[in-house]
C-alpha cells in the first residue's frame, strides 16, 4: 500500500509484477488480497509504419494500418472468444510484449465476456476479466480510467451464491482501495478496504488467517491517514488471529508487533511501543534475521530517544549500524538512516559539531546512491535531515534540501500527501526567512493537495490552514486569513479536542484576526471562552494565560468605541520587533512534531 510500507516486506524487495489470472479460475474460497501491479514507467512506441516512397494518391489521404485480425473479429457473441482474448492478454503480459497490446485483448475480452452473460445470471469471468482490464490500466499509470472499471466490477458478483462471487467481491474492493490509494484519496481507499474485510469476514469468519492479513493491510492504510484509534483495533485483531494459528514468536507475530509499536509510539504510549519492538526482535534473532533486528533496533533507538534515554539509543543506534554496514555496505540508505537518526540525537543533546557531521555523512550517500535506492527513500532522507538543518536554524540550507526531496517525487503517483507534507515545511522555512508571498503559495499548494487525497479532516491539516493563516496576516488578506483560522479550528475542535495546543493556538490567531477586522465582539467571545478553558481545565500557570488575559482587558475597555488605530493583537501576530511573538513561535514550533514524524 503506498505511502507505509510493511515492516515485513522487504525494503529492497523488487515490485511485483503484472499477474493476470487464469481465465477460468476455480476457487471455494477467498483468497488473500494482492496488491495493484506497480506502474510502468516506460510506454513501448506505437507502432508507425513507414513507406519510403508513398504515391501520390495515397499521400493525399491518411491510410490506417491494417488492424489486428484478432480485434477485428466482430464475432463477440462467441463464448469461446472471450476465453481466447483473456489467455492472450495474459500470454502479451508474460511475454515482455508490453501492457498496450494487452490492453487491446483486455478490453476486447470484457466486452465479449458481458455479451455472452446470461440475463439475470452474474458472469465471474466479466468480473474477472475486467480485474485483469484494471490492472493493466494501472500498470499504464492510468488510473482515473482504472476506477470505473472496478466500479463496474464490484457490482458484478452476488456474494450470498457462494465462495466464489465473495472472492470476486473481495478482489474487486481490494483491488479498488489499491488503485484510490495510487490517486491519493485516502479516505475512499480506506472505505474499498473495509468493505472488502465486511465481505471476507462473513465468507471465511472472524478468525481465518487470510482475514487476518487483511486486518493488517488495512491497519497500515489507518496509520497512513493518521486514524490510530481504528488501526490499533485491527492490529490487535491480526496480531490475535496468528497467535491462534502460528509459533509463538513467529514471524507474522513479530511483523504484527512492529507496527503495533508504530501505532502506540505515534499515540505517545512509548513504554507498550518498547515492548512491542523487544518482543519482535527477541523473534527475529530466533530467526537468524540480522538485518530486521538491526532495522527493529533502529526503532528502540526511537522509543528511547522519546524518553530522553540517549545513552542507550546511541547503543542501539551503533549496534544497527555495525550490522548494516557489515552487510549492506558503507554507503547503502539504511546506513545514511542510522546516520540521520545520530544527528537528530546529537542535536537534541547539544553537540551539534557531532549532528553536523552525520548530516554530512548522510547527504554523502544520498546525492551518490547505490545501484536500486528508491526515490522515495532519498527523499524521506532529505526531508528528515532538512528539519535538522531547520533546528538548527539554518533555513536556506533545509529548503534547498526540501526541493530536492519534492523535486524527487514529482510525477511519482500515490505521493500526493508526501509531496504536500513537502511543500507545507517549504512554507515554514518560506516564513522564516521572510519569503511571505512564497510561503502563502506553498501552503496553498500543499492545502490543495491534501483536499483532494481526502486528508481534509485531519489534524495536519488543520494546522497547515493555521500556518497559511498566519502567511496571509503577514501579507495583510486579513479576510482569508481569518477563513483559514476559521476552518482550522472546526478542524482542530472535531479531532483534537478544544483543549489541545493547537487549537488554543488558533483561537488565539482568530481572535487576532477578528480584532483587526473590527469585529470586537467576537474576537472577546473567543478570548472569554479560552480563558475559561484554562481556569477550568488547563490551569492558570501557564505563561500564555496572562497574556490573553491582558488581550481581553483591552478589548472590553474598547468595546463599542471608533477604532483608529492599528489593533494591538494584530501586531502582535506581524510586528517582529514585537515582545509577544507567541502565536508565531508557537506555529513553528509545534510544526515539527505533528507533521513529520517518521
């Protein structure tokens, strides 16, 4: 699934490939979901016959080429063409041929396939057929057009005849999910997905083990789009299912455990995410798997560096080093990650000669990669190391590393959320070297980006409207500035609760806002109620207290008076001479930890 690998799968593992299934497939039950063949990146050339001296005659009018005999048949009613088409599709495939003359068989196939269905009968070989017509289409890169013919698919099969209409009914939703996730529409991926399980489930029960690698795939679509709650409910589930069926510390137990301990580490539960990951690395070294202990002592070493346990993260860093070095090499990208994850710690502990020079290190092995070093992990690396360079306050040096990473994946499909992630931390830095016009246009971008791949809801979200708010006051559209805060906060309110920093933070922005445009009344209303929240809730020894306080006292004294001047909240939202930079500072500094954590 993209954007969140499976920590049992691999990192260097090569794609899969096309598999087109037997045209006539004979199954009693569901099988495990399968993934949506990678895009090739590379279209073969039409073919283009050319004639060294055409007549006269005949260059005056374009002559097509004389088409395929086997398309040309127009004897689609022939129940034994279908069949023959789909071997051919198949045959094309398997054969290097290219996916384009396949897709000509496909489409001829499914078309024969529905003229044959008996009326009032479900026909799986159209469902199948026009599985195999998806993923081609996939295959092509082309999965706008992929999508229809799944829709058309999954309406196909009638679950309740029995185990075969359930496995095409489950393909075909997997199938689905797979090809919204490459669009990056996150949400209907995550719908397709759960109604596949609703379907598995009642074809095989609640405790096949086919169903639990099911709730593991969906799991990881859940962490992707931040819905921990749910993915914690699911992992457990798998992680309940293979106990019941496997080893104790089998394999399957210890890949379930690792992103059990992904999912509690992003709660803040890093104590259960340590035990998760002790466990899973006690089965691996049963196993003899030294580079997945290696990779599972690389996330101790996270757990521990949460805790502020350096000494024994720097233990666990140098241990998975020794191994990936020994084993993959000195300049492989596991090692720059280790490498990455030392001068996050060296940082965070004040020797930043030591940070430096992992970073350097790191950016050595990333501008010169190994022979089968993905984009995509080039580009995390950047990222990563660019919030280094960002805390280390040098943000002309973390944006350059910023556009190389989106430069990276530009045109990769399923990474519209990471290139948005990109260019919302392209904003940040855009605001802190005064580039405000930039900034504003980097976090529209990113904004537009995460509407469309359905991540409008959640809390990144709603603070990268918060940041384009806080753009937009410096460039003074106070107007769009106080819709952005406004969104941001119904946002903020419905997933993280009132009380949050974030969204005090952009109540205290709004309320700005609403003061410079003259709307007293609600700019007090605002201040009243986040007052209340911190006598009530949060407690009054905070430093911010006294500084709304302050805010509210002035507003009420000019209530319902001609307002002349400049009001003083606004200023503090843009004047940078200002003593009560808060809410800016604030914006920055909570960026980092909610929006890249990897």
């Amino acid at each position: 699934m993209p954007g969140l690998v499976s920590v049992k799968t691999p990192p260097d593992s090569t794609p899969p490939r096309i598999a087109v299934p037997d045209p006539q497939p004979q199954q009693s039950e569901p099988a495990p979901v399968s993934r949506t063949p990678s895009p090739q990146t590379k279209k073969p050339p039409s073919p283009s016959p050319s004639r060294s001296k055409p007549s006269p005659a005949r260059s005056k009018k374009h002559q097509p080429a004389s088409p395929d005999p086997i398309l040309a048949d127009a004897s689609l009613d022939n129940p034994d063409l279908g069949p023959f088409l789909l071997k051919l599709a198949r045959d094309t495939i398997a054969s290097g041929e290219g996916p384009n003359k396949a897709l000509e068989y496909a489409v001829r196939a499914s078309k024969s396939f529905e003229r044959c269905a008996v009326e009032g009968e479900p026909s799986l070989d159209l469902a199948m057929s026009l599985h195999v017509l998806a993923a081609i289409y996939c295959s092509l890169a082309r999965f706008e057009e992929a999508v229809p013919v799944l829709d058309r698919a999954i309406r196909v099969p009638e679950v309740g005849r029995g185990a075969d209409h359930a496995l095409a009914a489950f393909s075909g939703h997997m199938q689905l999910g797979d090809t919204y996730s490459m669009l990056g529409q996150v949400d209907r991926s995550i719908e397709c997905y759960e109604e596949g399980l609703k379907i598995q489930i009642e074809a095989l029960g609640d405790t096949d083990l086919r169903v639990g690698e099911t709730c593991r795939y969906l799991a990881e679509a859940h962490v992707q789009a931040m819905q921990f709650e749910r993915a914690e409910e699911l992992c457990k589930k798998t992680l309940e299912i293979h106990r019941a069926h496997s080893e104790p510390a089998s394999l399957e137990e210890s890949a379930d455990r690792r992103l059990m301990a992904l999912i509690c580490e992003s709660k803040g539960d890093y104590e259960s995410a340590l035990e998760h990951l002790v466990l899973a690395s006690m089965a691996m070294i049963a196993n003899g798997l030294e580079n997945e202990v290696a990779a599972i002592d690389i996330s101790i070493g996270n757990i521990y560096m949460s805790l502020c346990r350096f000494d024994e993260a720097v233990f666990s860093y140098q241990k998975a080093l020794t191994v990936l070095k020994a084993s993959k090499g000195d300049n492989h990208p596991s090692v720059a990650s280790v490498f990455v994850r030392l001068a996050d710690l060296y940082h965070r502990t004040g020797k930043l000669r030591e940070s430096k020079s992992y970073c350097e290190n790191a950016l050595r092995i990333y501008v010169k990669p190994v022979p089968g070093t993905t984009a995509e992990e080039i580009s995390g690396g950047l990222t990563e190391i660019s919030a280094i360079y960002e805390s280390m306050d040098e943000p002309e040096e973390a944006l350059k590393l910023l556009q190389k990473a989106m430069k990276l994946l530009e045109g990769k499909p399923g990474q519209q959320s990471t290139i948005a992630g990109i260019e919302a931390r392209m904003g940040v830095m855009f605001c802190m070297l005064g580039r405000y016009e930039e900034a504003r246009n980097s976090f529209e971008s990113a904004v537009t980006k995460l509407r469309a791949s359905g991540e409008k809801k959640s809390p990144f979200f709603g603070v990268v409207l918060n940041q384009m708010g806080l753009a937009c006051v410096q460039l003074f559209k106070i107007d769009e500035a106080a819709e952005l805060f406004e969104e941001a906060r119904r946002i903020l309110e419905q997933e993280c609760g009132p009380c949050h920093q974030d969204t005090l933070g952009v109540y205290s922005n709004l309320a700005a806002t609403y003061d410079a445009m003259g709307r007293v009344e609600d700019a007090i209303e605002i201040l009243e109620y986040v007052l209340k929240l911190r006598e009530e809730k949060l407690g009054i020894a905070n430093p911010d207290f006294e500084d709304e306080k302050r805010r509210l006292s002035e507003l009420l004294k000019e209530a319902g008076r001609t307002r002349d001047r400049k009001a003083k909240s606004l200023e503090n939202l843009i004047d940078p001479n200002s003593t009560s930079k808060k809410t800016r500072k604030e914006g920055t500094k909570k960026w980092g930890a909610l929006s890249f954590k990897q």
